[in-house]
C-alpha cells in the first residue's frame, strides 16, 4: 500500500493514470488555499465530476475501508483536503457539513494567522485561539483529521494537546534534520509520537535538505532520522509533490487575496521561484523506489509497509473510520 498524504497543484485522468502507474493507493489532493465557503464548494463539485469522468480510475474515499477497497480492485483513493480552513469562515456548523460532502483532511491555517491559530511564519505564533480549540473538537466529533503542516510549532503542540483525536502534519520534515519555518520541531515529533499522531516526510526542495534531493537512499535515512524522533508508528510520506505549478498558481498560493507585496512562501529571495523535484523524484511513478531505499538502510518489510501506507491508514481510521 502506498500513501501520499499531501499533493497540490493540478489533475487530470493523466496524472491519475501516471500515479496508478506507480503503484499509489491513496492521495489526498490540495482542494484549496485561500478560498472561502462558496469557492471551496466549487471545487468539491469539480472532484465529483473528475471522479464521474474517471470512474475507472479513481473513487472519492471517505473511511479506511474504501482505501482498503481501491487496493484490492485497482482503483486510486482520492481522500478530499484543504489547506487551509478558511472554507468554515468561522462557523461552527460548517465541519459537519463539509464532512457530510466528503471532506476529511483540513489544515488549521496556511501561511497566515487567523481565526484559528498562529502560521509557522508569523514572528510571533499566537497558539490556538478560543475558536480554534471549539473547531478541534468538532473536527474530531464528524470525522475531518486535523493537518498542521503549515500552522507555528506552539500552534501545533496546543493543537495536539487540545485535540480529542490525535492530528497530523502531513507534509513537512524535522526542523533538526533541516531548519526551517516550515519543518516541525522534535518536540512537535514527540508530542506527536505521545498522541498518536503521523508526520509525512516531504520531498519539497526548499524544505529537505539538498543531499536528500540528490540520492534516494539519503532521504531514507532522512526518513530513519525522523522515526528516531517520532517512532516507527508515527512517520509515513507527504511529498507535496506538485503538478502544472505556474506562475499564476504560486502566486495564488503564496499571496492569496491579501497582499500585493512579493511572498515567497517557502522559498526565499535567492530562490524566488519553482524548484526542481529530487533527482530521484523526476515523476510521482518514482516514489515507491523507496521501499527499496528504506530496505537497503536497514528497515524491515513490516515497517516499510508502516512508512510506505500503514500508518496513515491506521491514523485515518482512528479519525474518520
């Protein structure tokens, strides 16, 4: 079983045919950003179509079991995210309405503070605020896994601690292995190892160190160092890996509605623009080459298959069934 807990960009029945190539069971596609109620109804409505046009490729998957069943009959498991939950607009109602749709990944907060929490790239993070921790609770009551890639380390260890499920960083790497705002403390990997949570391992450039993009068996032991910190039960794969990202989807992605400055996101002004994917990574056929990586530093077949799948489906049924 392969699981990618954390892709973006663009889909189409090309790039479902090129991940059912490569083996994936599951993806958890990035249905939006920075876009609110209606705008995020829109692209659900987009998914269903996508999924009536592909039927004989891919199924919208709601509980484990229909991830379970895409391996069995062949099919890909598209699980519905957000990255940001700017789609409730801060009402309390809207989780379990969106869950009823399909919904069952949100991050708590993209690149800025909101209504919420505080952002990784904010000087100073807020933690959660009253709204934030009423929003975890009902999160967890309807079946949405919680995601705080993006949101500050305080964030995230209050969200962890508050939370009545365990949550997930999906697509980041350890700040100790590669610092960087966007990478998650060891204390974040320990809580998360504590809750019962799963960090993804990214294979974003800007985010893992350049020896990992270089050479597959390097980001394994990337890998082995996260699961050193966080436990063998708590790492699995959230590549962020990314497809037809222009200009005008960066852009989107890292300004939104609500700046008219230059934003580089992860990136810096050195390296203002799109980065190469890993030279192991040229093209998501690619990442189940690391159950061989994994295999030949040492990692045993029962936790390959935690690393490569296992453990997100474990977390995924303890969160929505």
């Amino acid at each position: 079983m392969l699981i990618d807990a954390l892709q973006c960009g663009e889909f189409s029945r090309d790039v479902f045919e090129r991940l059912l190539k490569g083996r994936y069971t599951c993806v958890t596609p990035t249905l939006g950003f920075w876009e609110g109620t209606l705008e995020s109804m829109d692209s659900l409505g987009r998914w269903r179509d996508m999924e009536r046009d592909n039927a004989d490729l891919i199924r919208i998957v709601r509980r484990a079991e229909d991830i379970r069943r895409c391996e069995r009959d062949g099919k890909l498991g598209i699980l519905l995210g957000y990255q940001n939950s700017n789609l409730f607009e801060g009402r309390i109602r809207f989780p379990e309405l969106f869950a009823d749709m399909g919904v069952r990944v949100v991050q708590l907060t993209y690149n800025n503070q909101n209504d919420v929490c505080g952002s990784c790239y904010e000087d100073e993070d807020s933690g959660l605020t009253r709204f934030g921790r009423e929003l975890l609770g009902e999160m967890a009551r309807v079946g949405i896994m919680v995601d705080c890639s993006h949101v500050g380390d305080r964030s995230t260890l209050e969200a962890i601690e508050h939370s009545p499920k365990p949550i997930a960083v999906t697509h980041a790497n350890a700040a100790s292995i590669f610092p960087h705002k966007r990478n998650r403390s060891d204390d974040v990997l320990k809580a998360l190892r504590q809750s019962g949570g799963v960090i993804g391992a990214a294979a974003y450039r800007n985010i893992t160190p350049e020896r990992a993009c270089a050479d597959l068996v390097a980001f394994c032991e990337m890998i082995a160092r996260m699961v050193e910190i966080a436990g063998i039960d708590h790492v699995g794969l959230g590549t962020d890996y990314s497809y037809k990202n222009d200009d005008r989807f960066r852009e989107w992605m890292r300004k939104g509605r609500w700046t008219r400055s230059v934003q580089y996101g992860a990136g810096s002004a050195a390296v203002p623009g799109a980065v190469a994917k890993p030279d192991w990574l040229k093209g998501p056929e690619s990442l189940i080459d690391i159950e061989g990586g994994l295999r030949q530093i040492g990692f045993q077949p029962a936790e390959i298959a935690k690393i490569m799948g296992g453990n997100w489906l474990r977390l995924y049924e303890t969160v929505f069934g």
